[in-house]
C-alpha cells in the first residue's frame, strides 16, 4: 500500500493554511502546519515529511521573498533530499530562480490552481520518495562494502611471520574498499615458510569472493612436505570447479627452506616476481604453467632456485607495473627492475614503502587498480 503523504504547509497567513489543509485533507493526505521558519525547523526535526509546500513571504518580510530564501538555505543544509514547493504573491522570474537553485522542486504561484497544485505536489513526493530510496540503497551499499573490506583485510597477515636469517614485508592496498589482490606468508615451522601472491580478474565485490575462495585452498591445502606443483595442481582444481567461466585467477607459491637458503616456486600465470642477486643480476621466476581457473587439469611444472646472502626477492602484481602516469604511460617492469636495483640495501619494510612511494609519485598517486607486493630480503 502507497503511504499516507505527509505534508508540511508553511504560511503565516491563517486563512491560506486552512484553505490549504482542506484541499489537501479531502485528498487524504496527512497535514502538519508552520506560520514561521522556526516553526518550520521545528516541525521538520520533530517528524520526516514527504513535501514543504511554503511561502516564500513571513511577518518581517512581505514581498521580497528573502526571508524564504534564507529559510530553504536552512532546509537544505538539514535535508537534502525533501520536496520543496514554493509560493507566493510577489513572484517573479529572478525569485523563482534563485529558490531552484536551492534545490525547490517547483513554483506555484497564488492563487493557485487545486488541480495544479495536486498535481506538483503528487509528482514532488514521488520524486522525493525515489531519492531517498536510492540515497537509502547507496548507504546500505556503502556499508556492505565496508564490511566487505573489513572480512577481506581479516584474511591477509595482520603480522607477517618472520624466519631466522630473512627479512619478509607484505602490502596490500586495493583501488576500491575491496579487491582481488591476494598475498600470504604461511611459516610452517622454523626452517620451512611458503611466499604466496595472486590476482583474480576483475574488481569489488565478485572479485573479493573469488579471492577468498583462494586464500581458503591455500590455507587448507599447503605444508611444508608439499611441493609449490603439487599445491598449485590441488588448488587449480578445486578453484576450477567453483569458478565461473570467463574468471581466472593468476597465483605464485614458493616455498623457502630457510637453512639450505632453497627457494621452490611455481607460476601460476603470475607477473613473474623478480629476484635480484647480490651480484645485480637479475632473474624472473616464470616456471609454471597456466591461470587457476583455465584447465582443471594443468599439472604445473617448478623450478628450485639457490639463494645467497644480499638476494632479493620482489613479488607483486600488474597494479604496479600498469600504474599510468598522466600521459597515459605505464610504470612498466624496466622501471621496477631500476627501482628494486636502487633501493637493494634497504630493509624489506622500507624497500617496500620506497618502492610504493615512487610508483605513487609516477602516477600521480592514482592507482588504477589493486596494488600489492611482497618482499624479502636474504640475510646472514
């Protein structure tokens, strides 16, 4: 059932507000009534109404309109989104003007017509119910998306663990309150931890899910005795099959032995994480095979890689390399590979945030999608 309009009438004249609330009230509408702005203000912070039908013109003021003016400012401030219908007696182009720039919904001029006048005031409280209701849709989407982010960021390390010998920092920072970026260092004991990182297609929410899915079949899946092929096989095929067509993910897992300083991986279709020796060599970890998500039945190959005091190791994903600056020119893997080369002596923590800060200060601070890496430093 269509509710009962609530209208507020706003006129110091005491013959007009009845008139009024006679029409109105054959018409089944609910009436409430004001003979000055205060009077107004008060009536609209004690209950919501579904339109103001007001004079522009009160007691100290009766034919400039200015004290109507003033009156509506006032409104607005307070409610944005209620109907407004303005009249007067002394109305003129500039007056009707000036109140639709303050956001009335229309002008009627006395004396009015009653069919008119019904007709301004049915199209006014549908048009405002509409307006709340979307503005009542965007919060309860905005507060889905913050609790969204809120479970997502629960997923990611609140710390990330530490093995003897090595110096690991993670980051993660969506383009919106969510994404699907994914990282994830998991110590299974002192000497064994797996490095992880992935990239779902997409954005928001559908991403988010599919992220999750992920970060909960590494969780349950990986150990220390599993081999980086072996994990990427298992979860390849469960995330297969739950996922939908056209969606892939891009994952990387490496597995450290901390003592032997060994370093196993598998590529998923991954940006290949770059790993820069002591010497300033530099090697991409590309062993794989395909996408999670393409061929449930991928068996991914994996390559084992020796490690020496000094390495680096850079994992991220595409929202640093495809940041643009304001000409359209991305970042790119050459400037990375600079990047990582310039700040090697630097700690894992603050290699991170000097890289992040040179990204951010070539795209102007503007990332055009989720940005996440993941680095670690080889010490004694």
């Amino acid at each position: 059932m269509t509710p009962i309009p609530r209208t507020l009438i706003a006129d110091d004249q005491t013959d007009v507000l009845e008139a009024l609330r006679l029409l109105l009230k054959g018409e089944g509408y609910e009436i409430d009534a004001a003979t000055s702005p205060e009077g107004v203000l008060e009536k609209l912070k004690s209950r919501d109404c579904d339109v103001l039908l007001m004079d522009l013109n009160y007691a100290r003021d009766t034919t400039s309109g200015e004290e109507g003016l003033s009156l509506l400012s006032r409104i607005r401030a307070f409610d944005p989104t209620l109907p407004v219908v303005v009249m007067t007696a002394w109305g003129t182009m500039d007056l009707a003007v000036a109140t639709l720039r303050l956001g009335v919904g229309d002008f009627v001029q006395k004396p009015w017509d009653n069919s008119q006048l019904l007709k301004t005031l049915r199209t006014q409280i549908e048009h405002g119910r509409s307006l709340r209701r979307m503005q009542r849709s965007s919060a309860e989407r905005d507060r889905d998306f913050r609790e969204a982010s809120e479970i997502q960021r629960a997923f990611l390390p609140d710390e990330i663990p530490q093995v003897r010998g090595y110096d690991i920092a993670g980051t993660w920072q969506p383009s919106r309150l969510v994404g699907g970026d994914y990282y994830d260092v998991i110590k299974f004991d002192e000497g064994r931890a797996a490095l992880c990182i992935g990239d779902v297609v997409g954005k928001g929410i559908p991403a988010a899910l599919l992220m999750s899915n992920l970060q909960a079949a590494v969780r349950t899946t990986s150990s220390g005795s599993l081999e980086p092929r072996e994990l990427c096989n298992s979860v390849n095929n469960l995330i297969s099959r739950n996922i939908v067509i056209g969606k892939f993910i891009s994952f990387f897992y490496c597995l450290l032995q901390a003592d032997r300083r060994m370093l196993s991986y598998t590529n998923a279709g991954h940006c290949p994480p770059m790993l820069l020796h002591a010497d300033g060599t530099l090697d991409r970890l590309r062993t794989g095979g395909a996408v999670f998500g393409a061929f449930p039945d991928w068996q991914y190959e994996q390559q084992a890689v020796q490690l020496e005091k000094g390495d680096l190791l850079v994992l991220f994903t595409d929202g640093i390399t495809e940041a643009r600056n304001a000409n359209g020119e991305e970042f790119g893997e050459e400037r990375l590979a600079r990047s990582i080369a310039n700040n090697a002596h630097l700690t894992a923590t603050a290699h991170q945030a000097e890289m992040l800060k040179t990204v951010s200060a070539f795209s102007g601070g503007e990332f055009q999608d989720d940005v996440t890496l993941l680095v670690m430093s080889v010490g004694e």
